[in-house]
C-alpha cells in the first residue's frame, strides 16, 4: 500500500510539471508576440495565441485561465492595456474549453465559426478599453483609421472603431486556431491526455462512469460543487464590488479634501487683498472707484494661479440675498462661462444655502458646502474679511467644480472592476478546480459507488463486485476524504463479508423470531387484567386488513409477501412496551388522571425502545421493524393529533396505521372496568367517523368489507353476542 502511495504521488508530481511547463510555455508565447507587435508599433495584440493553445490542449479551464491572467500581468510592465484585458482573456480560454467540449478542433467549419466569435467578441472587449479607458499611444492608428472609416462611410465613430478592431482580432484569433488545428492533428490524443489526467486524484473514471455520475448528479437537489460555486462566486464578487467602492470612496474623499484645503489658501490670500477703507467706494461707484479694477485685477491673477478654483468673488450678506462686490471674469478662459456679476448686484443665495445664513451674519467661516445645481457640482468655501475690531465686513468665497471627480471616478471604477474581474475567474476557476479534485469528485464517486452497493440488496456477487469497484478508485488526496475512503473501503468490505455470514444464521434467526414474540407477548398480558384475548384478536383483524388492502392493489409496492408475514406475526407486541406501566395505572378500575394518561401514552415508546433493543441483539434480521412501528406508532392519528410524535397521514407507518384500526375496534367492542362493550353498530360507525382524520380511509374501508369476518372473530374470543 505504502509503493502505491508514493507511487501516486510520483505520478501526480510528474502531471503538475508537465502542467507548470504547459502554462510556461503558453505564456512566453502571449508575452514575446505582445511584446514584438508593442515594439513594432502594430496595432495587434496577440496575447491569446498560448491561452487558446492551453486551453484547448489541456480541456482544463484552470490551466487556460491561468495562462491568460498571468501573460496580460506581465504584458501591463509595457502595454497598460493588458492588465484590463486579462478578465476578457479569461473568458475566452472559458469560451475554448467549452468549444472544445462540445466540438472538435479538427472540424475546419466549427473553428472557423469559433474563431469569429472570438474575434467578435474580442473587437467589442478591445474597443470598449480603447475607447472608454485608454484612447491614446498605440490606439492611435487605430483611432485613425476608426476616424477615416467613420467619415467615408458615414458610421458612428465606436461602431467604426468596433469594426477595425475586429478587422485586427480575425488576424489574431485565425493564427491561435490555426496553431490549434495543427497541433491537435499532430499530437496524438494520448499524449494530450497527459495534461487532463492530472486533474484526478483518484482512478480516472471511463465514459460510462462518467454518466453514470452525471446522471446520480442530475437526482441531487443542490450539489456540493454546485453550492460551493455559488458561494465562491457571490463572496468573491461581493469583495470585488466592495474593494472597488472603497477605493472610490477613498479617492474622492482624498479628492474633496484637497480641493477643500486649496480654497481655503485661496480665499484667506483673496482676503488680504481687500482695502476695507474702500469697500463702501466699491460697492457705490463699482469698476469707477479708486483702486477696483486693480484689486480686481489682483483677484483675477490669484483666481488663475489657484488652478483648482472654478469661481472666486467677494460678497457681502445682506439678510437672504448677498451684494456682490467682485465677481472673477472665467471667460477669460472659458468662452462658454456666464458673464460675472455686475459690483453692487444683489442676488439671492441659493436653497443650500440657508441653513449657513445665520453663521454667515455672524461672520463665521462657512464650508465646505457641496451643492450640485445648473452651475454644477461644486464644492464652496466663505472666508470673512473682518476689520481691526473682528466686525465681518464682507466674505470671500470660491467654488471648486467636482465634476472632474465624477467623470474620473467612472474611468477609475472600470479599472479597479476590469483588473479584479481578472484575478477574480482566476480565484473562482482554482477553488472550483480545488473543490473538484479534492471533494467533489471524490465524494461524488463514493457516493455513486454506494448508491451501487446499496441496490445490491442481498445477491453476494453483486455485493463483492461492488466491494472491488470501490476499492479500485485509488483515492489519494491525503486529507478527510482520503480517510473517508479508506473507512468506506473497509466498511463496505465488513459489510459484504456479514452478508455472507448473516446468510448462514438467518435459518436459525428465523426460528427465534415467533418464539421470541410468543414470548414477550405472553409477559404483557399476564400483567395486564383488561385485555383478555385482545393481542389474539387484534391479530385476527391486522391480517383482515393486510390481506384487504392486497387485494385492492392499496399500496402495492409496500404490501409484499414479506411485509404481511412481518405484520401479521408481529402484531402481538403492539402493546408490548405496557410491561413499563405501574401496576396502578395498567390496571386502574376508574379513570386516569391527566398524570396517569401521560404515563400510560408512554408504553409507545417504551415498546418502540424494547423492540429497537431486540432487532440489534439479532444481527442481521429485521423481522421485529413493524413490531416496533406498531409498538411505537399505533396511536398516531391520520390529522397529526395523535401520539407520541404527532405524525400524520402516510408518514405513519403503513402496519401503525393498520393496527391503529385493529387495536381501536377491539377497545370499543370489549369490556373494560371503565365501561361496558359498544355494540358493533355502534363502534363501526365510530371507525367509519374516523376514516380521513383519525384512521387511514383506506384501511377503515377494507375493514368494513370483511365484516362477515371481523364478527366472527368477536363471536369466537367474546361473550358478548353479535
């Protein structure tokens, strides 16, 4: 065992170099002909050719995905685009592999169709970075091409753009699946079979047992691998999202306060430009009073060394409106910019605003409010020009525009959301291919393999070529599942070996069975005063039953030969566990209090415990199981009132609900010393009132076609005459 592990082993490490050298070389080959086609100045890429190769001589998605994050990493040292192409490479060794699952590489027609489709989707991916993250350096022949296209042939710019860059991909993509239909026709099937065979950690399992997991995967509601992925996928896309959101929120809050930090610099130098003599001459006589245009002048400067400022102006508060006092002309630099507002111009300050009129009156500092109106989004600061005495005579405010934020946060959040997306098939893909080799696969072939032995039943050879298929799968993972196996292996070797000695004791254990249930029966009703002949007759009426329901075809699959003779023979223990009651209560003349009745349900599963004893002392047979479901469940009713578990309908067992029947008529019709015996009429009307709430229909109605029989099985045990 120990050659057969290490041997193992040595396999399993030969795959996995073979597999490393596969990735290796897939991409060296992505990273030379990117690098070649950059230094070239091409507009092609080329940084699938080894992806497409991995993935479809290998048929492993791993592998595939593997080679395409690992290349576009090292190509983003020189092409800044390749890092956010990496999640696209990603899903075309997904596309390829799944091609090559459903079709063959050596159909021309099926690869050429394969190769436009990546070719397709390659141009939109490419297109969508080009144009919406990069549009500049080696994009630009193909921006000019795209421009010259668009203008002959009167095509919007992106669908022109979309258009070369498919042009370009066919190139591309032709020579990977080129490459592929070469190699595959060169290499033999067997050599290829070299990287796949690696992926199992056990015996590879052929065709038929591969369907035959496929089809035992198909009756599981919710698999292993199915789960796990599902998890995986959500947690990983949650973080991806949340890492991207927290990124942005850092950045635009770093944004903020840096912006923030340079208007207050600007306002507090603005403020000390102001002559507070002359700001009464400004606000009377405007641009005419000495010294305006030049302090304007000086605004105007500072407004134009603070690059970060959209608008900077003086303004004294004046209630619900502000009087402006200079207003920075931005058209200076801005064609399209408001005129500036004229000196002594009253204007209304904005909703936003209110809230700070107050503080604003007081001459305190205001800010940084963020307001986001026709004027856009802007970020504003009030810095008070005060005099000798600290009496606020005007303020100095600046708006910084936070639309640039904006329009970056989105060019931002695409980069983070493409370069994760990458690393994130890559995580999803090596959990997957984990959870496959190590558990998944593994458990789903023992599974497969024990659902088999299982159906064996009792046929021996059955058993024992189960017992060498298990032990024939070579589980090696060296963890739990491992352990599993090996302890599965054992069991079911145990199990198959206590067939065959069970078989040669099972003439002897049947033997014992009717004298064991003579037996413990006899012990019950010598302790229990009431209930002369009640085990004989509530026999009588099971079989009538039984036998009933047969004939009707009732539950045909349930009803076989074995189960009658089970019932039948069984039915003395119903009352079995009543051995546990108190002399007291068993045989109380008046009737039970609240406490006793509790005791007294209790013999259901007193008898459920004594007969679950007697079935593991007799290994092997388990004749006594619908003794114990009668013991336990008799007293069940059809609407789940009854007791001890409050089961209902067909989940009563099938022998608890015939005898439920038997033992209820019984009680009705024979005397107790808490009252006189029913008239038959009178307890087969109760029966009748019970069919569908208290007793199983079916049941109550192949009793009352027996009736003949029933009656003679009272006159027979009973004194009273019918």
């Amino acid at each position: 065992m120990r050659y057969q592990l290490d041997s193992s082993a040595h396999k399993l490490l030969i795959f996995r170099i073979r597999q490393f050298a596969l990735v290796a070389t897939g991409t060296l080959i992505n990273v030379l002909l990117s690098f070649l086609m950059f230094k070239l100045g091409l507009p092609l890429i080329l940084d699938t050719v080894g992806t497409i190769v991995v993935s479809a001589l290998s048929g492993m998605l791993l592998l595939g995905i593997l080679t395409a994050v690992i290349s576009n990493v090292v190509c983003s040292i020189f092409n800044e685009a390749a890092l956010y192409l990496a999640f696209f490479n990603a899903l075309i060794a997904i596309f390829t592999v799944w091609f090559l699952q459903k079709h063959s590489f050596k159909k021309f027609g099926k690869t050429i169709l394969f190769a436009l489709a990546l070719s397709v989707f390659s141009a939109i991916a490419v297109s969508l970075i080009q144009f919406i993250i990069l549009v500049q350096g080696q994009q630009s022949v193909v921006s000019q091409t795209a421009h010259s296209f668009s203008s002959a042939a009167n095509f919007p710019y992106l669908i022109s753009f979309i258009l070369v860059n498919f042009l370009l991909q066919i190139a591309d993509k032709g020579i990977s699946c080129l490459l592929v239909m070469i190699l595959v026709k060169v290499i033999p099937q067997e050599k290829l079979s070299i990287y796949s065979l690696g992926a199992w950690l056990q015996r590879p399992l052929s065709e038929q047992e591969l369907k035959e997991l496929k089809s035992m995967r198909r009756t599981v509601k919710r698999s292993l691998r199915s789960r796990t992925t599902h998890t995986l996928v959500l947690s990983s896309f949650m973080v991806m999202i949340l890492t991207g959101w927290t990124g942005l929120r850092i950045y635009s809050q770093n944004e903020k306060a840096k912006k923030t930090e340079s208007a207050w610099s600007t306002v507090k130098t603005a403020a000390s430009i102001i002559d507070l003599d002359k700001l009464d001459d400004y606000i009377k006589y405007g641009r005419d009073a000495e010294g305006y245009n030049e302090t304007a002048e000086l605004l105007s400067k500072l407004w134009m060394c603070a690059s970060d400022i959209s608008y900077l102006y003086v303004v004294k508060p004046e209630g619900m409106n502000g009087r402006f006092i200079f207003d920075v002309d931005t058209s200076i630099v801005d064609e399209d910019a408001e005129p500036p507002y004229y000196p002594g111009e009253v204007i209304p300050f904005e909703e936003p605003f209110e809230p700070y009129l107050m503080d604003l009156a007081e001459g305190k500092l205001v800010g940084p409010i963020e307001t986001n109106d026709a004027w856009g989004w802007l970020l504003t600061v009030y810095y008070p020009v005060t005099d000798s005495l600290g009496n606020m005579k005007c303020y100095v405010g600046a708006d910084v525009s936070l639309q640039y934020i904006a329009d970056y946060m989105f060019v931002f959040f695409m980069k983070i959301i493409l370069t994760m997306a990458g690393f994130f098939i890559l995580i999803v893909a090596f959990a997957l291919w984990k959870t496959g080799v190590y558990t998944s696969i593994p458990i789903s072939t023992m599974t497969s393999c024990l659902e088999r032995f299982a159906m064996s039943g009792e046929d021996q050879e059955k058993l024992d070529e189960n017992v060498r298929i298990i032990r024939s799968l070579d589980i090696h993972t060296e963890d739990e599942v491992e352990k599993l196996y090996k302890a599965i292996c054992k069991m079911t070797l145990n199990q198959a070996e206590q067939m065959r000695d069970i078989r040669h004791l099972s003439d002897s254990t049947l033997k014992m069975q009717d004298g064991l249930i003579i037996t413990m029966a006899d012990m019950v009703e010598s302790r229990d005063s009431d209930t002369g002949a009640h085990v004989q007759k509530t026999a009588a009426y099971v079989r009538i039953i039984v036998e009933g329901l047969k004939k009707k075809g009732y539950y045909a699959q349930k009803i076989t030969p074995k189960f009658i003779s089970d019932v039948v023979r069984s039915a003395p223990l119903h009352d079995v566990g009543k051995i546990n009651i108190p002399d007291g209560v068993l045989n109380k003349p008046g009737k039970l209090t609240d406490e006793e009745f509790e005791i007294m349900k209790s013999h259901t599963t007193a008898g459920k415990i004594l007969l679950e004893n007697a079935i593991s002392s007799v290994q092997g047979e388990n004749y006594l199981k619908e003794a114990r479901n009668m013991a336990a469940y008799h007293h069940e009713r059809w609407d789940g009132k009854g007791y001890p578990e409050k089961l209902h309908g067909e989940v009563i067992p099938l022998s608890a609900r015939i005898m439920a029947v038997a033992d209820v008529f019984d009680a009705l019709t024979s005397p107790r010393v808490y009252k006189p015996a029913f008239p038959i009429e009178k307890a087969l009307e109760i029966l009748q009132e019970g069919a569908g709430t208290q007793f199983d229909a079916k049941c109550i109605e192949v009793f009352m076609d027996a009736l003949p029989e029933v009656k003679m099985i009272l006159k027979k045990y009973s004194s009273v005459v019918y």
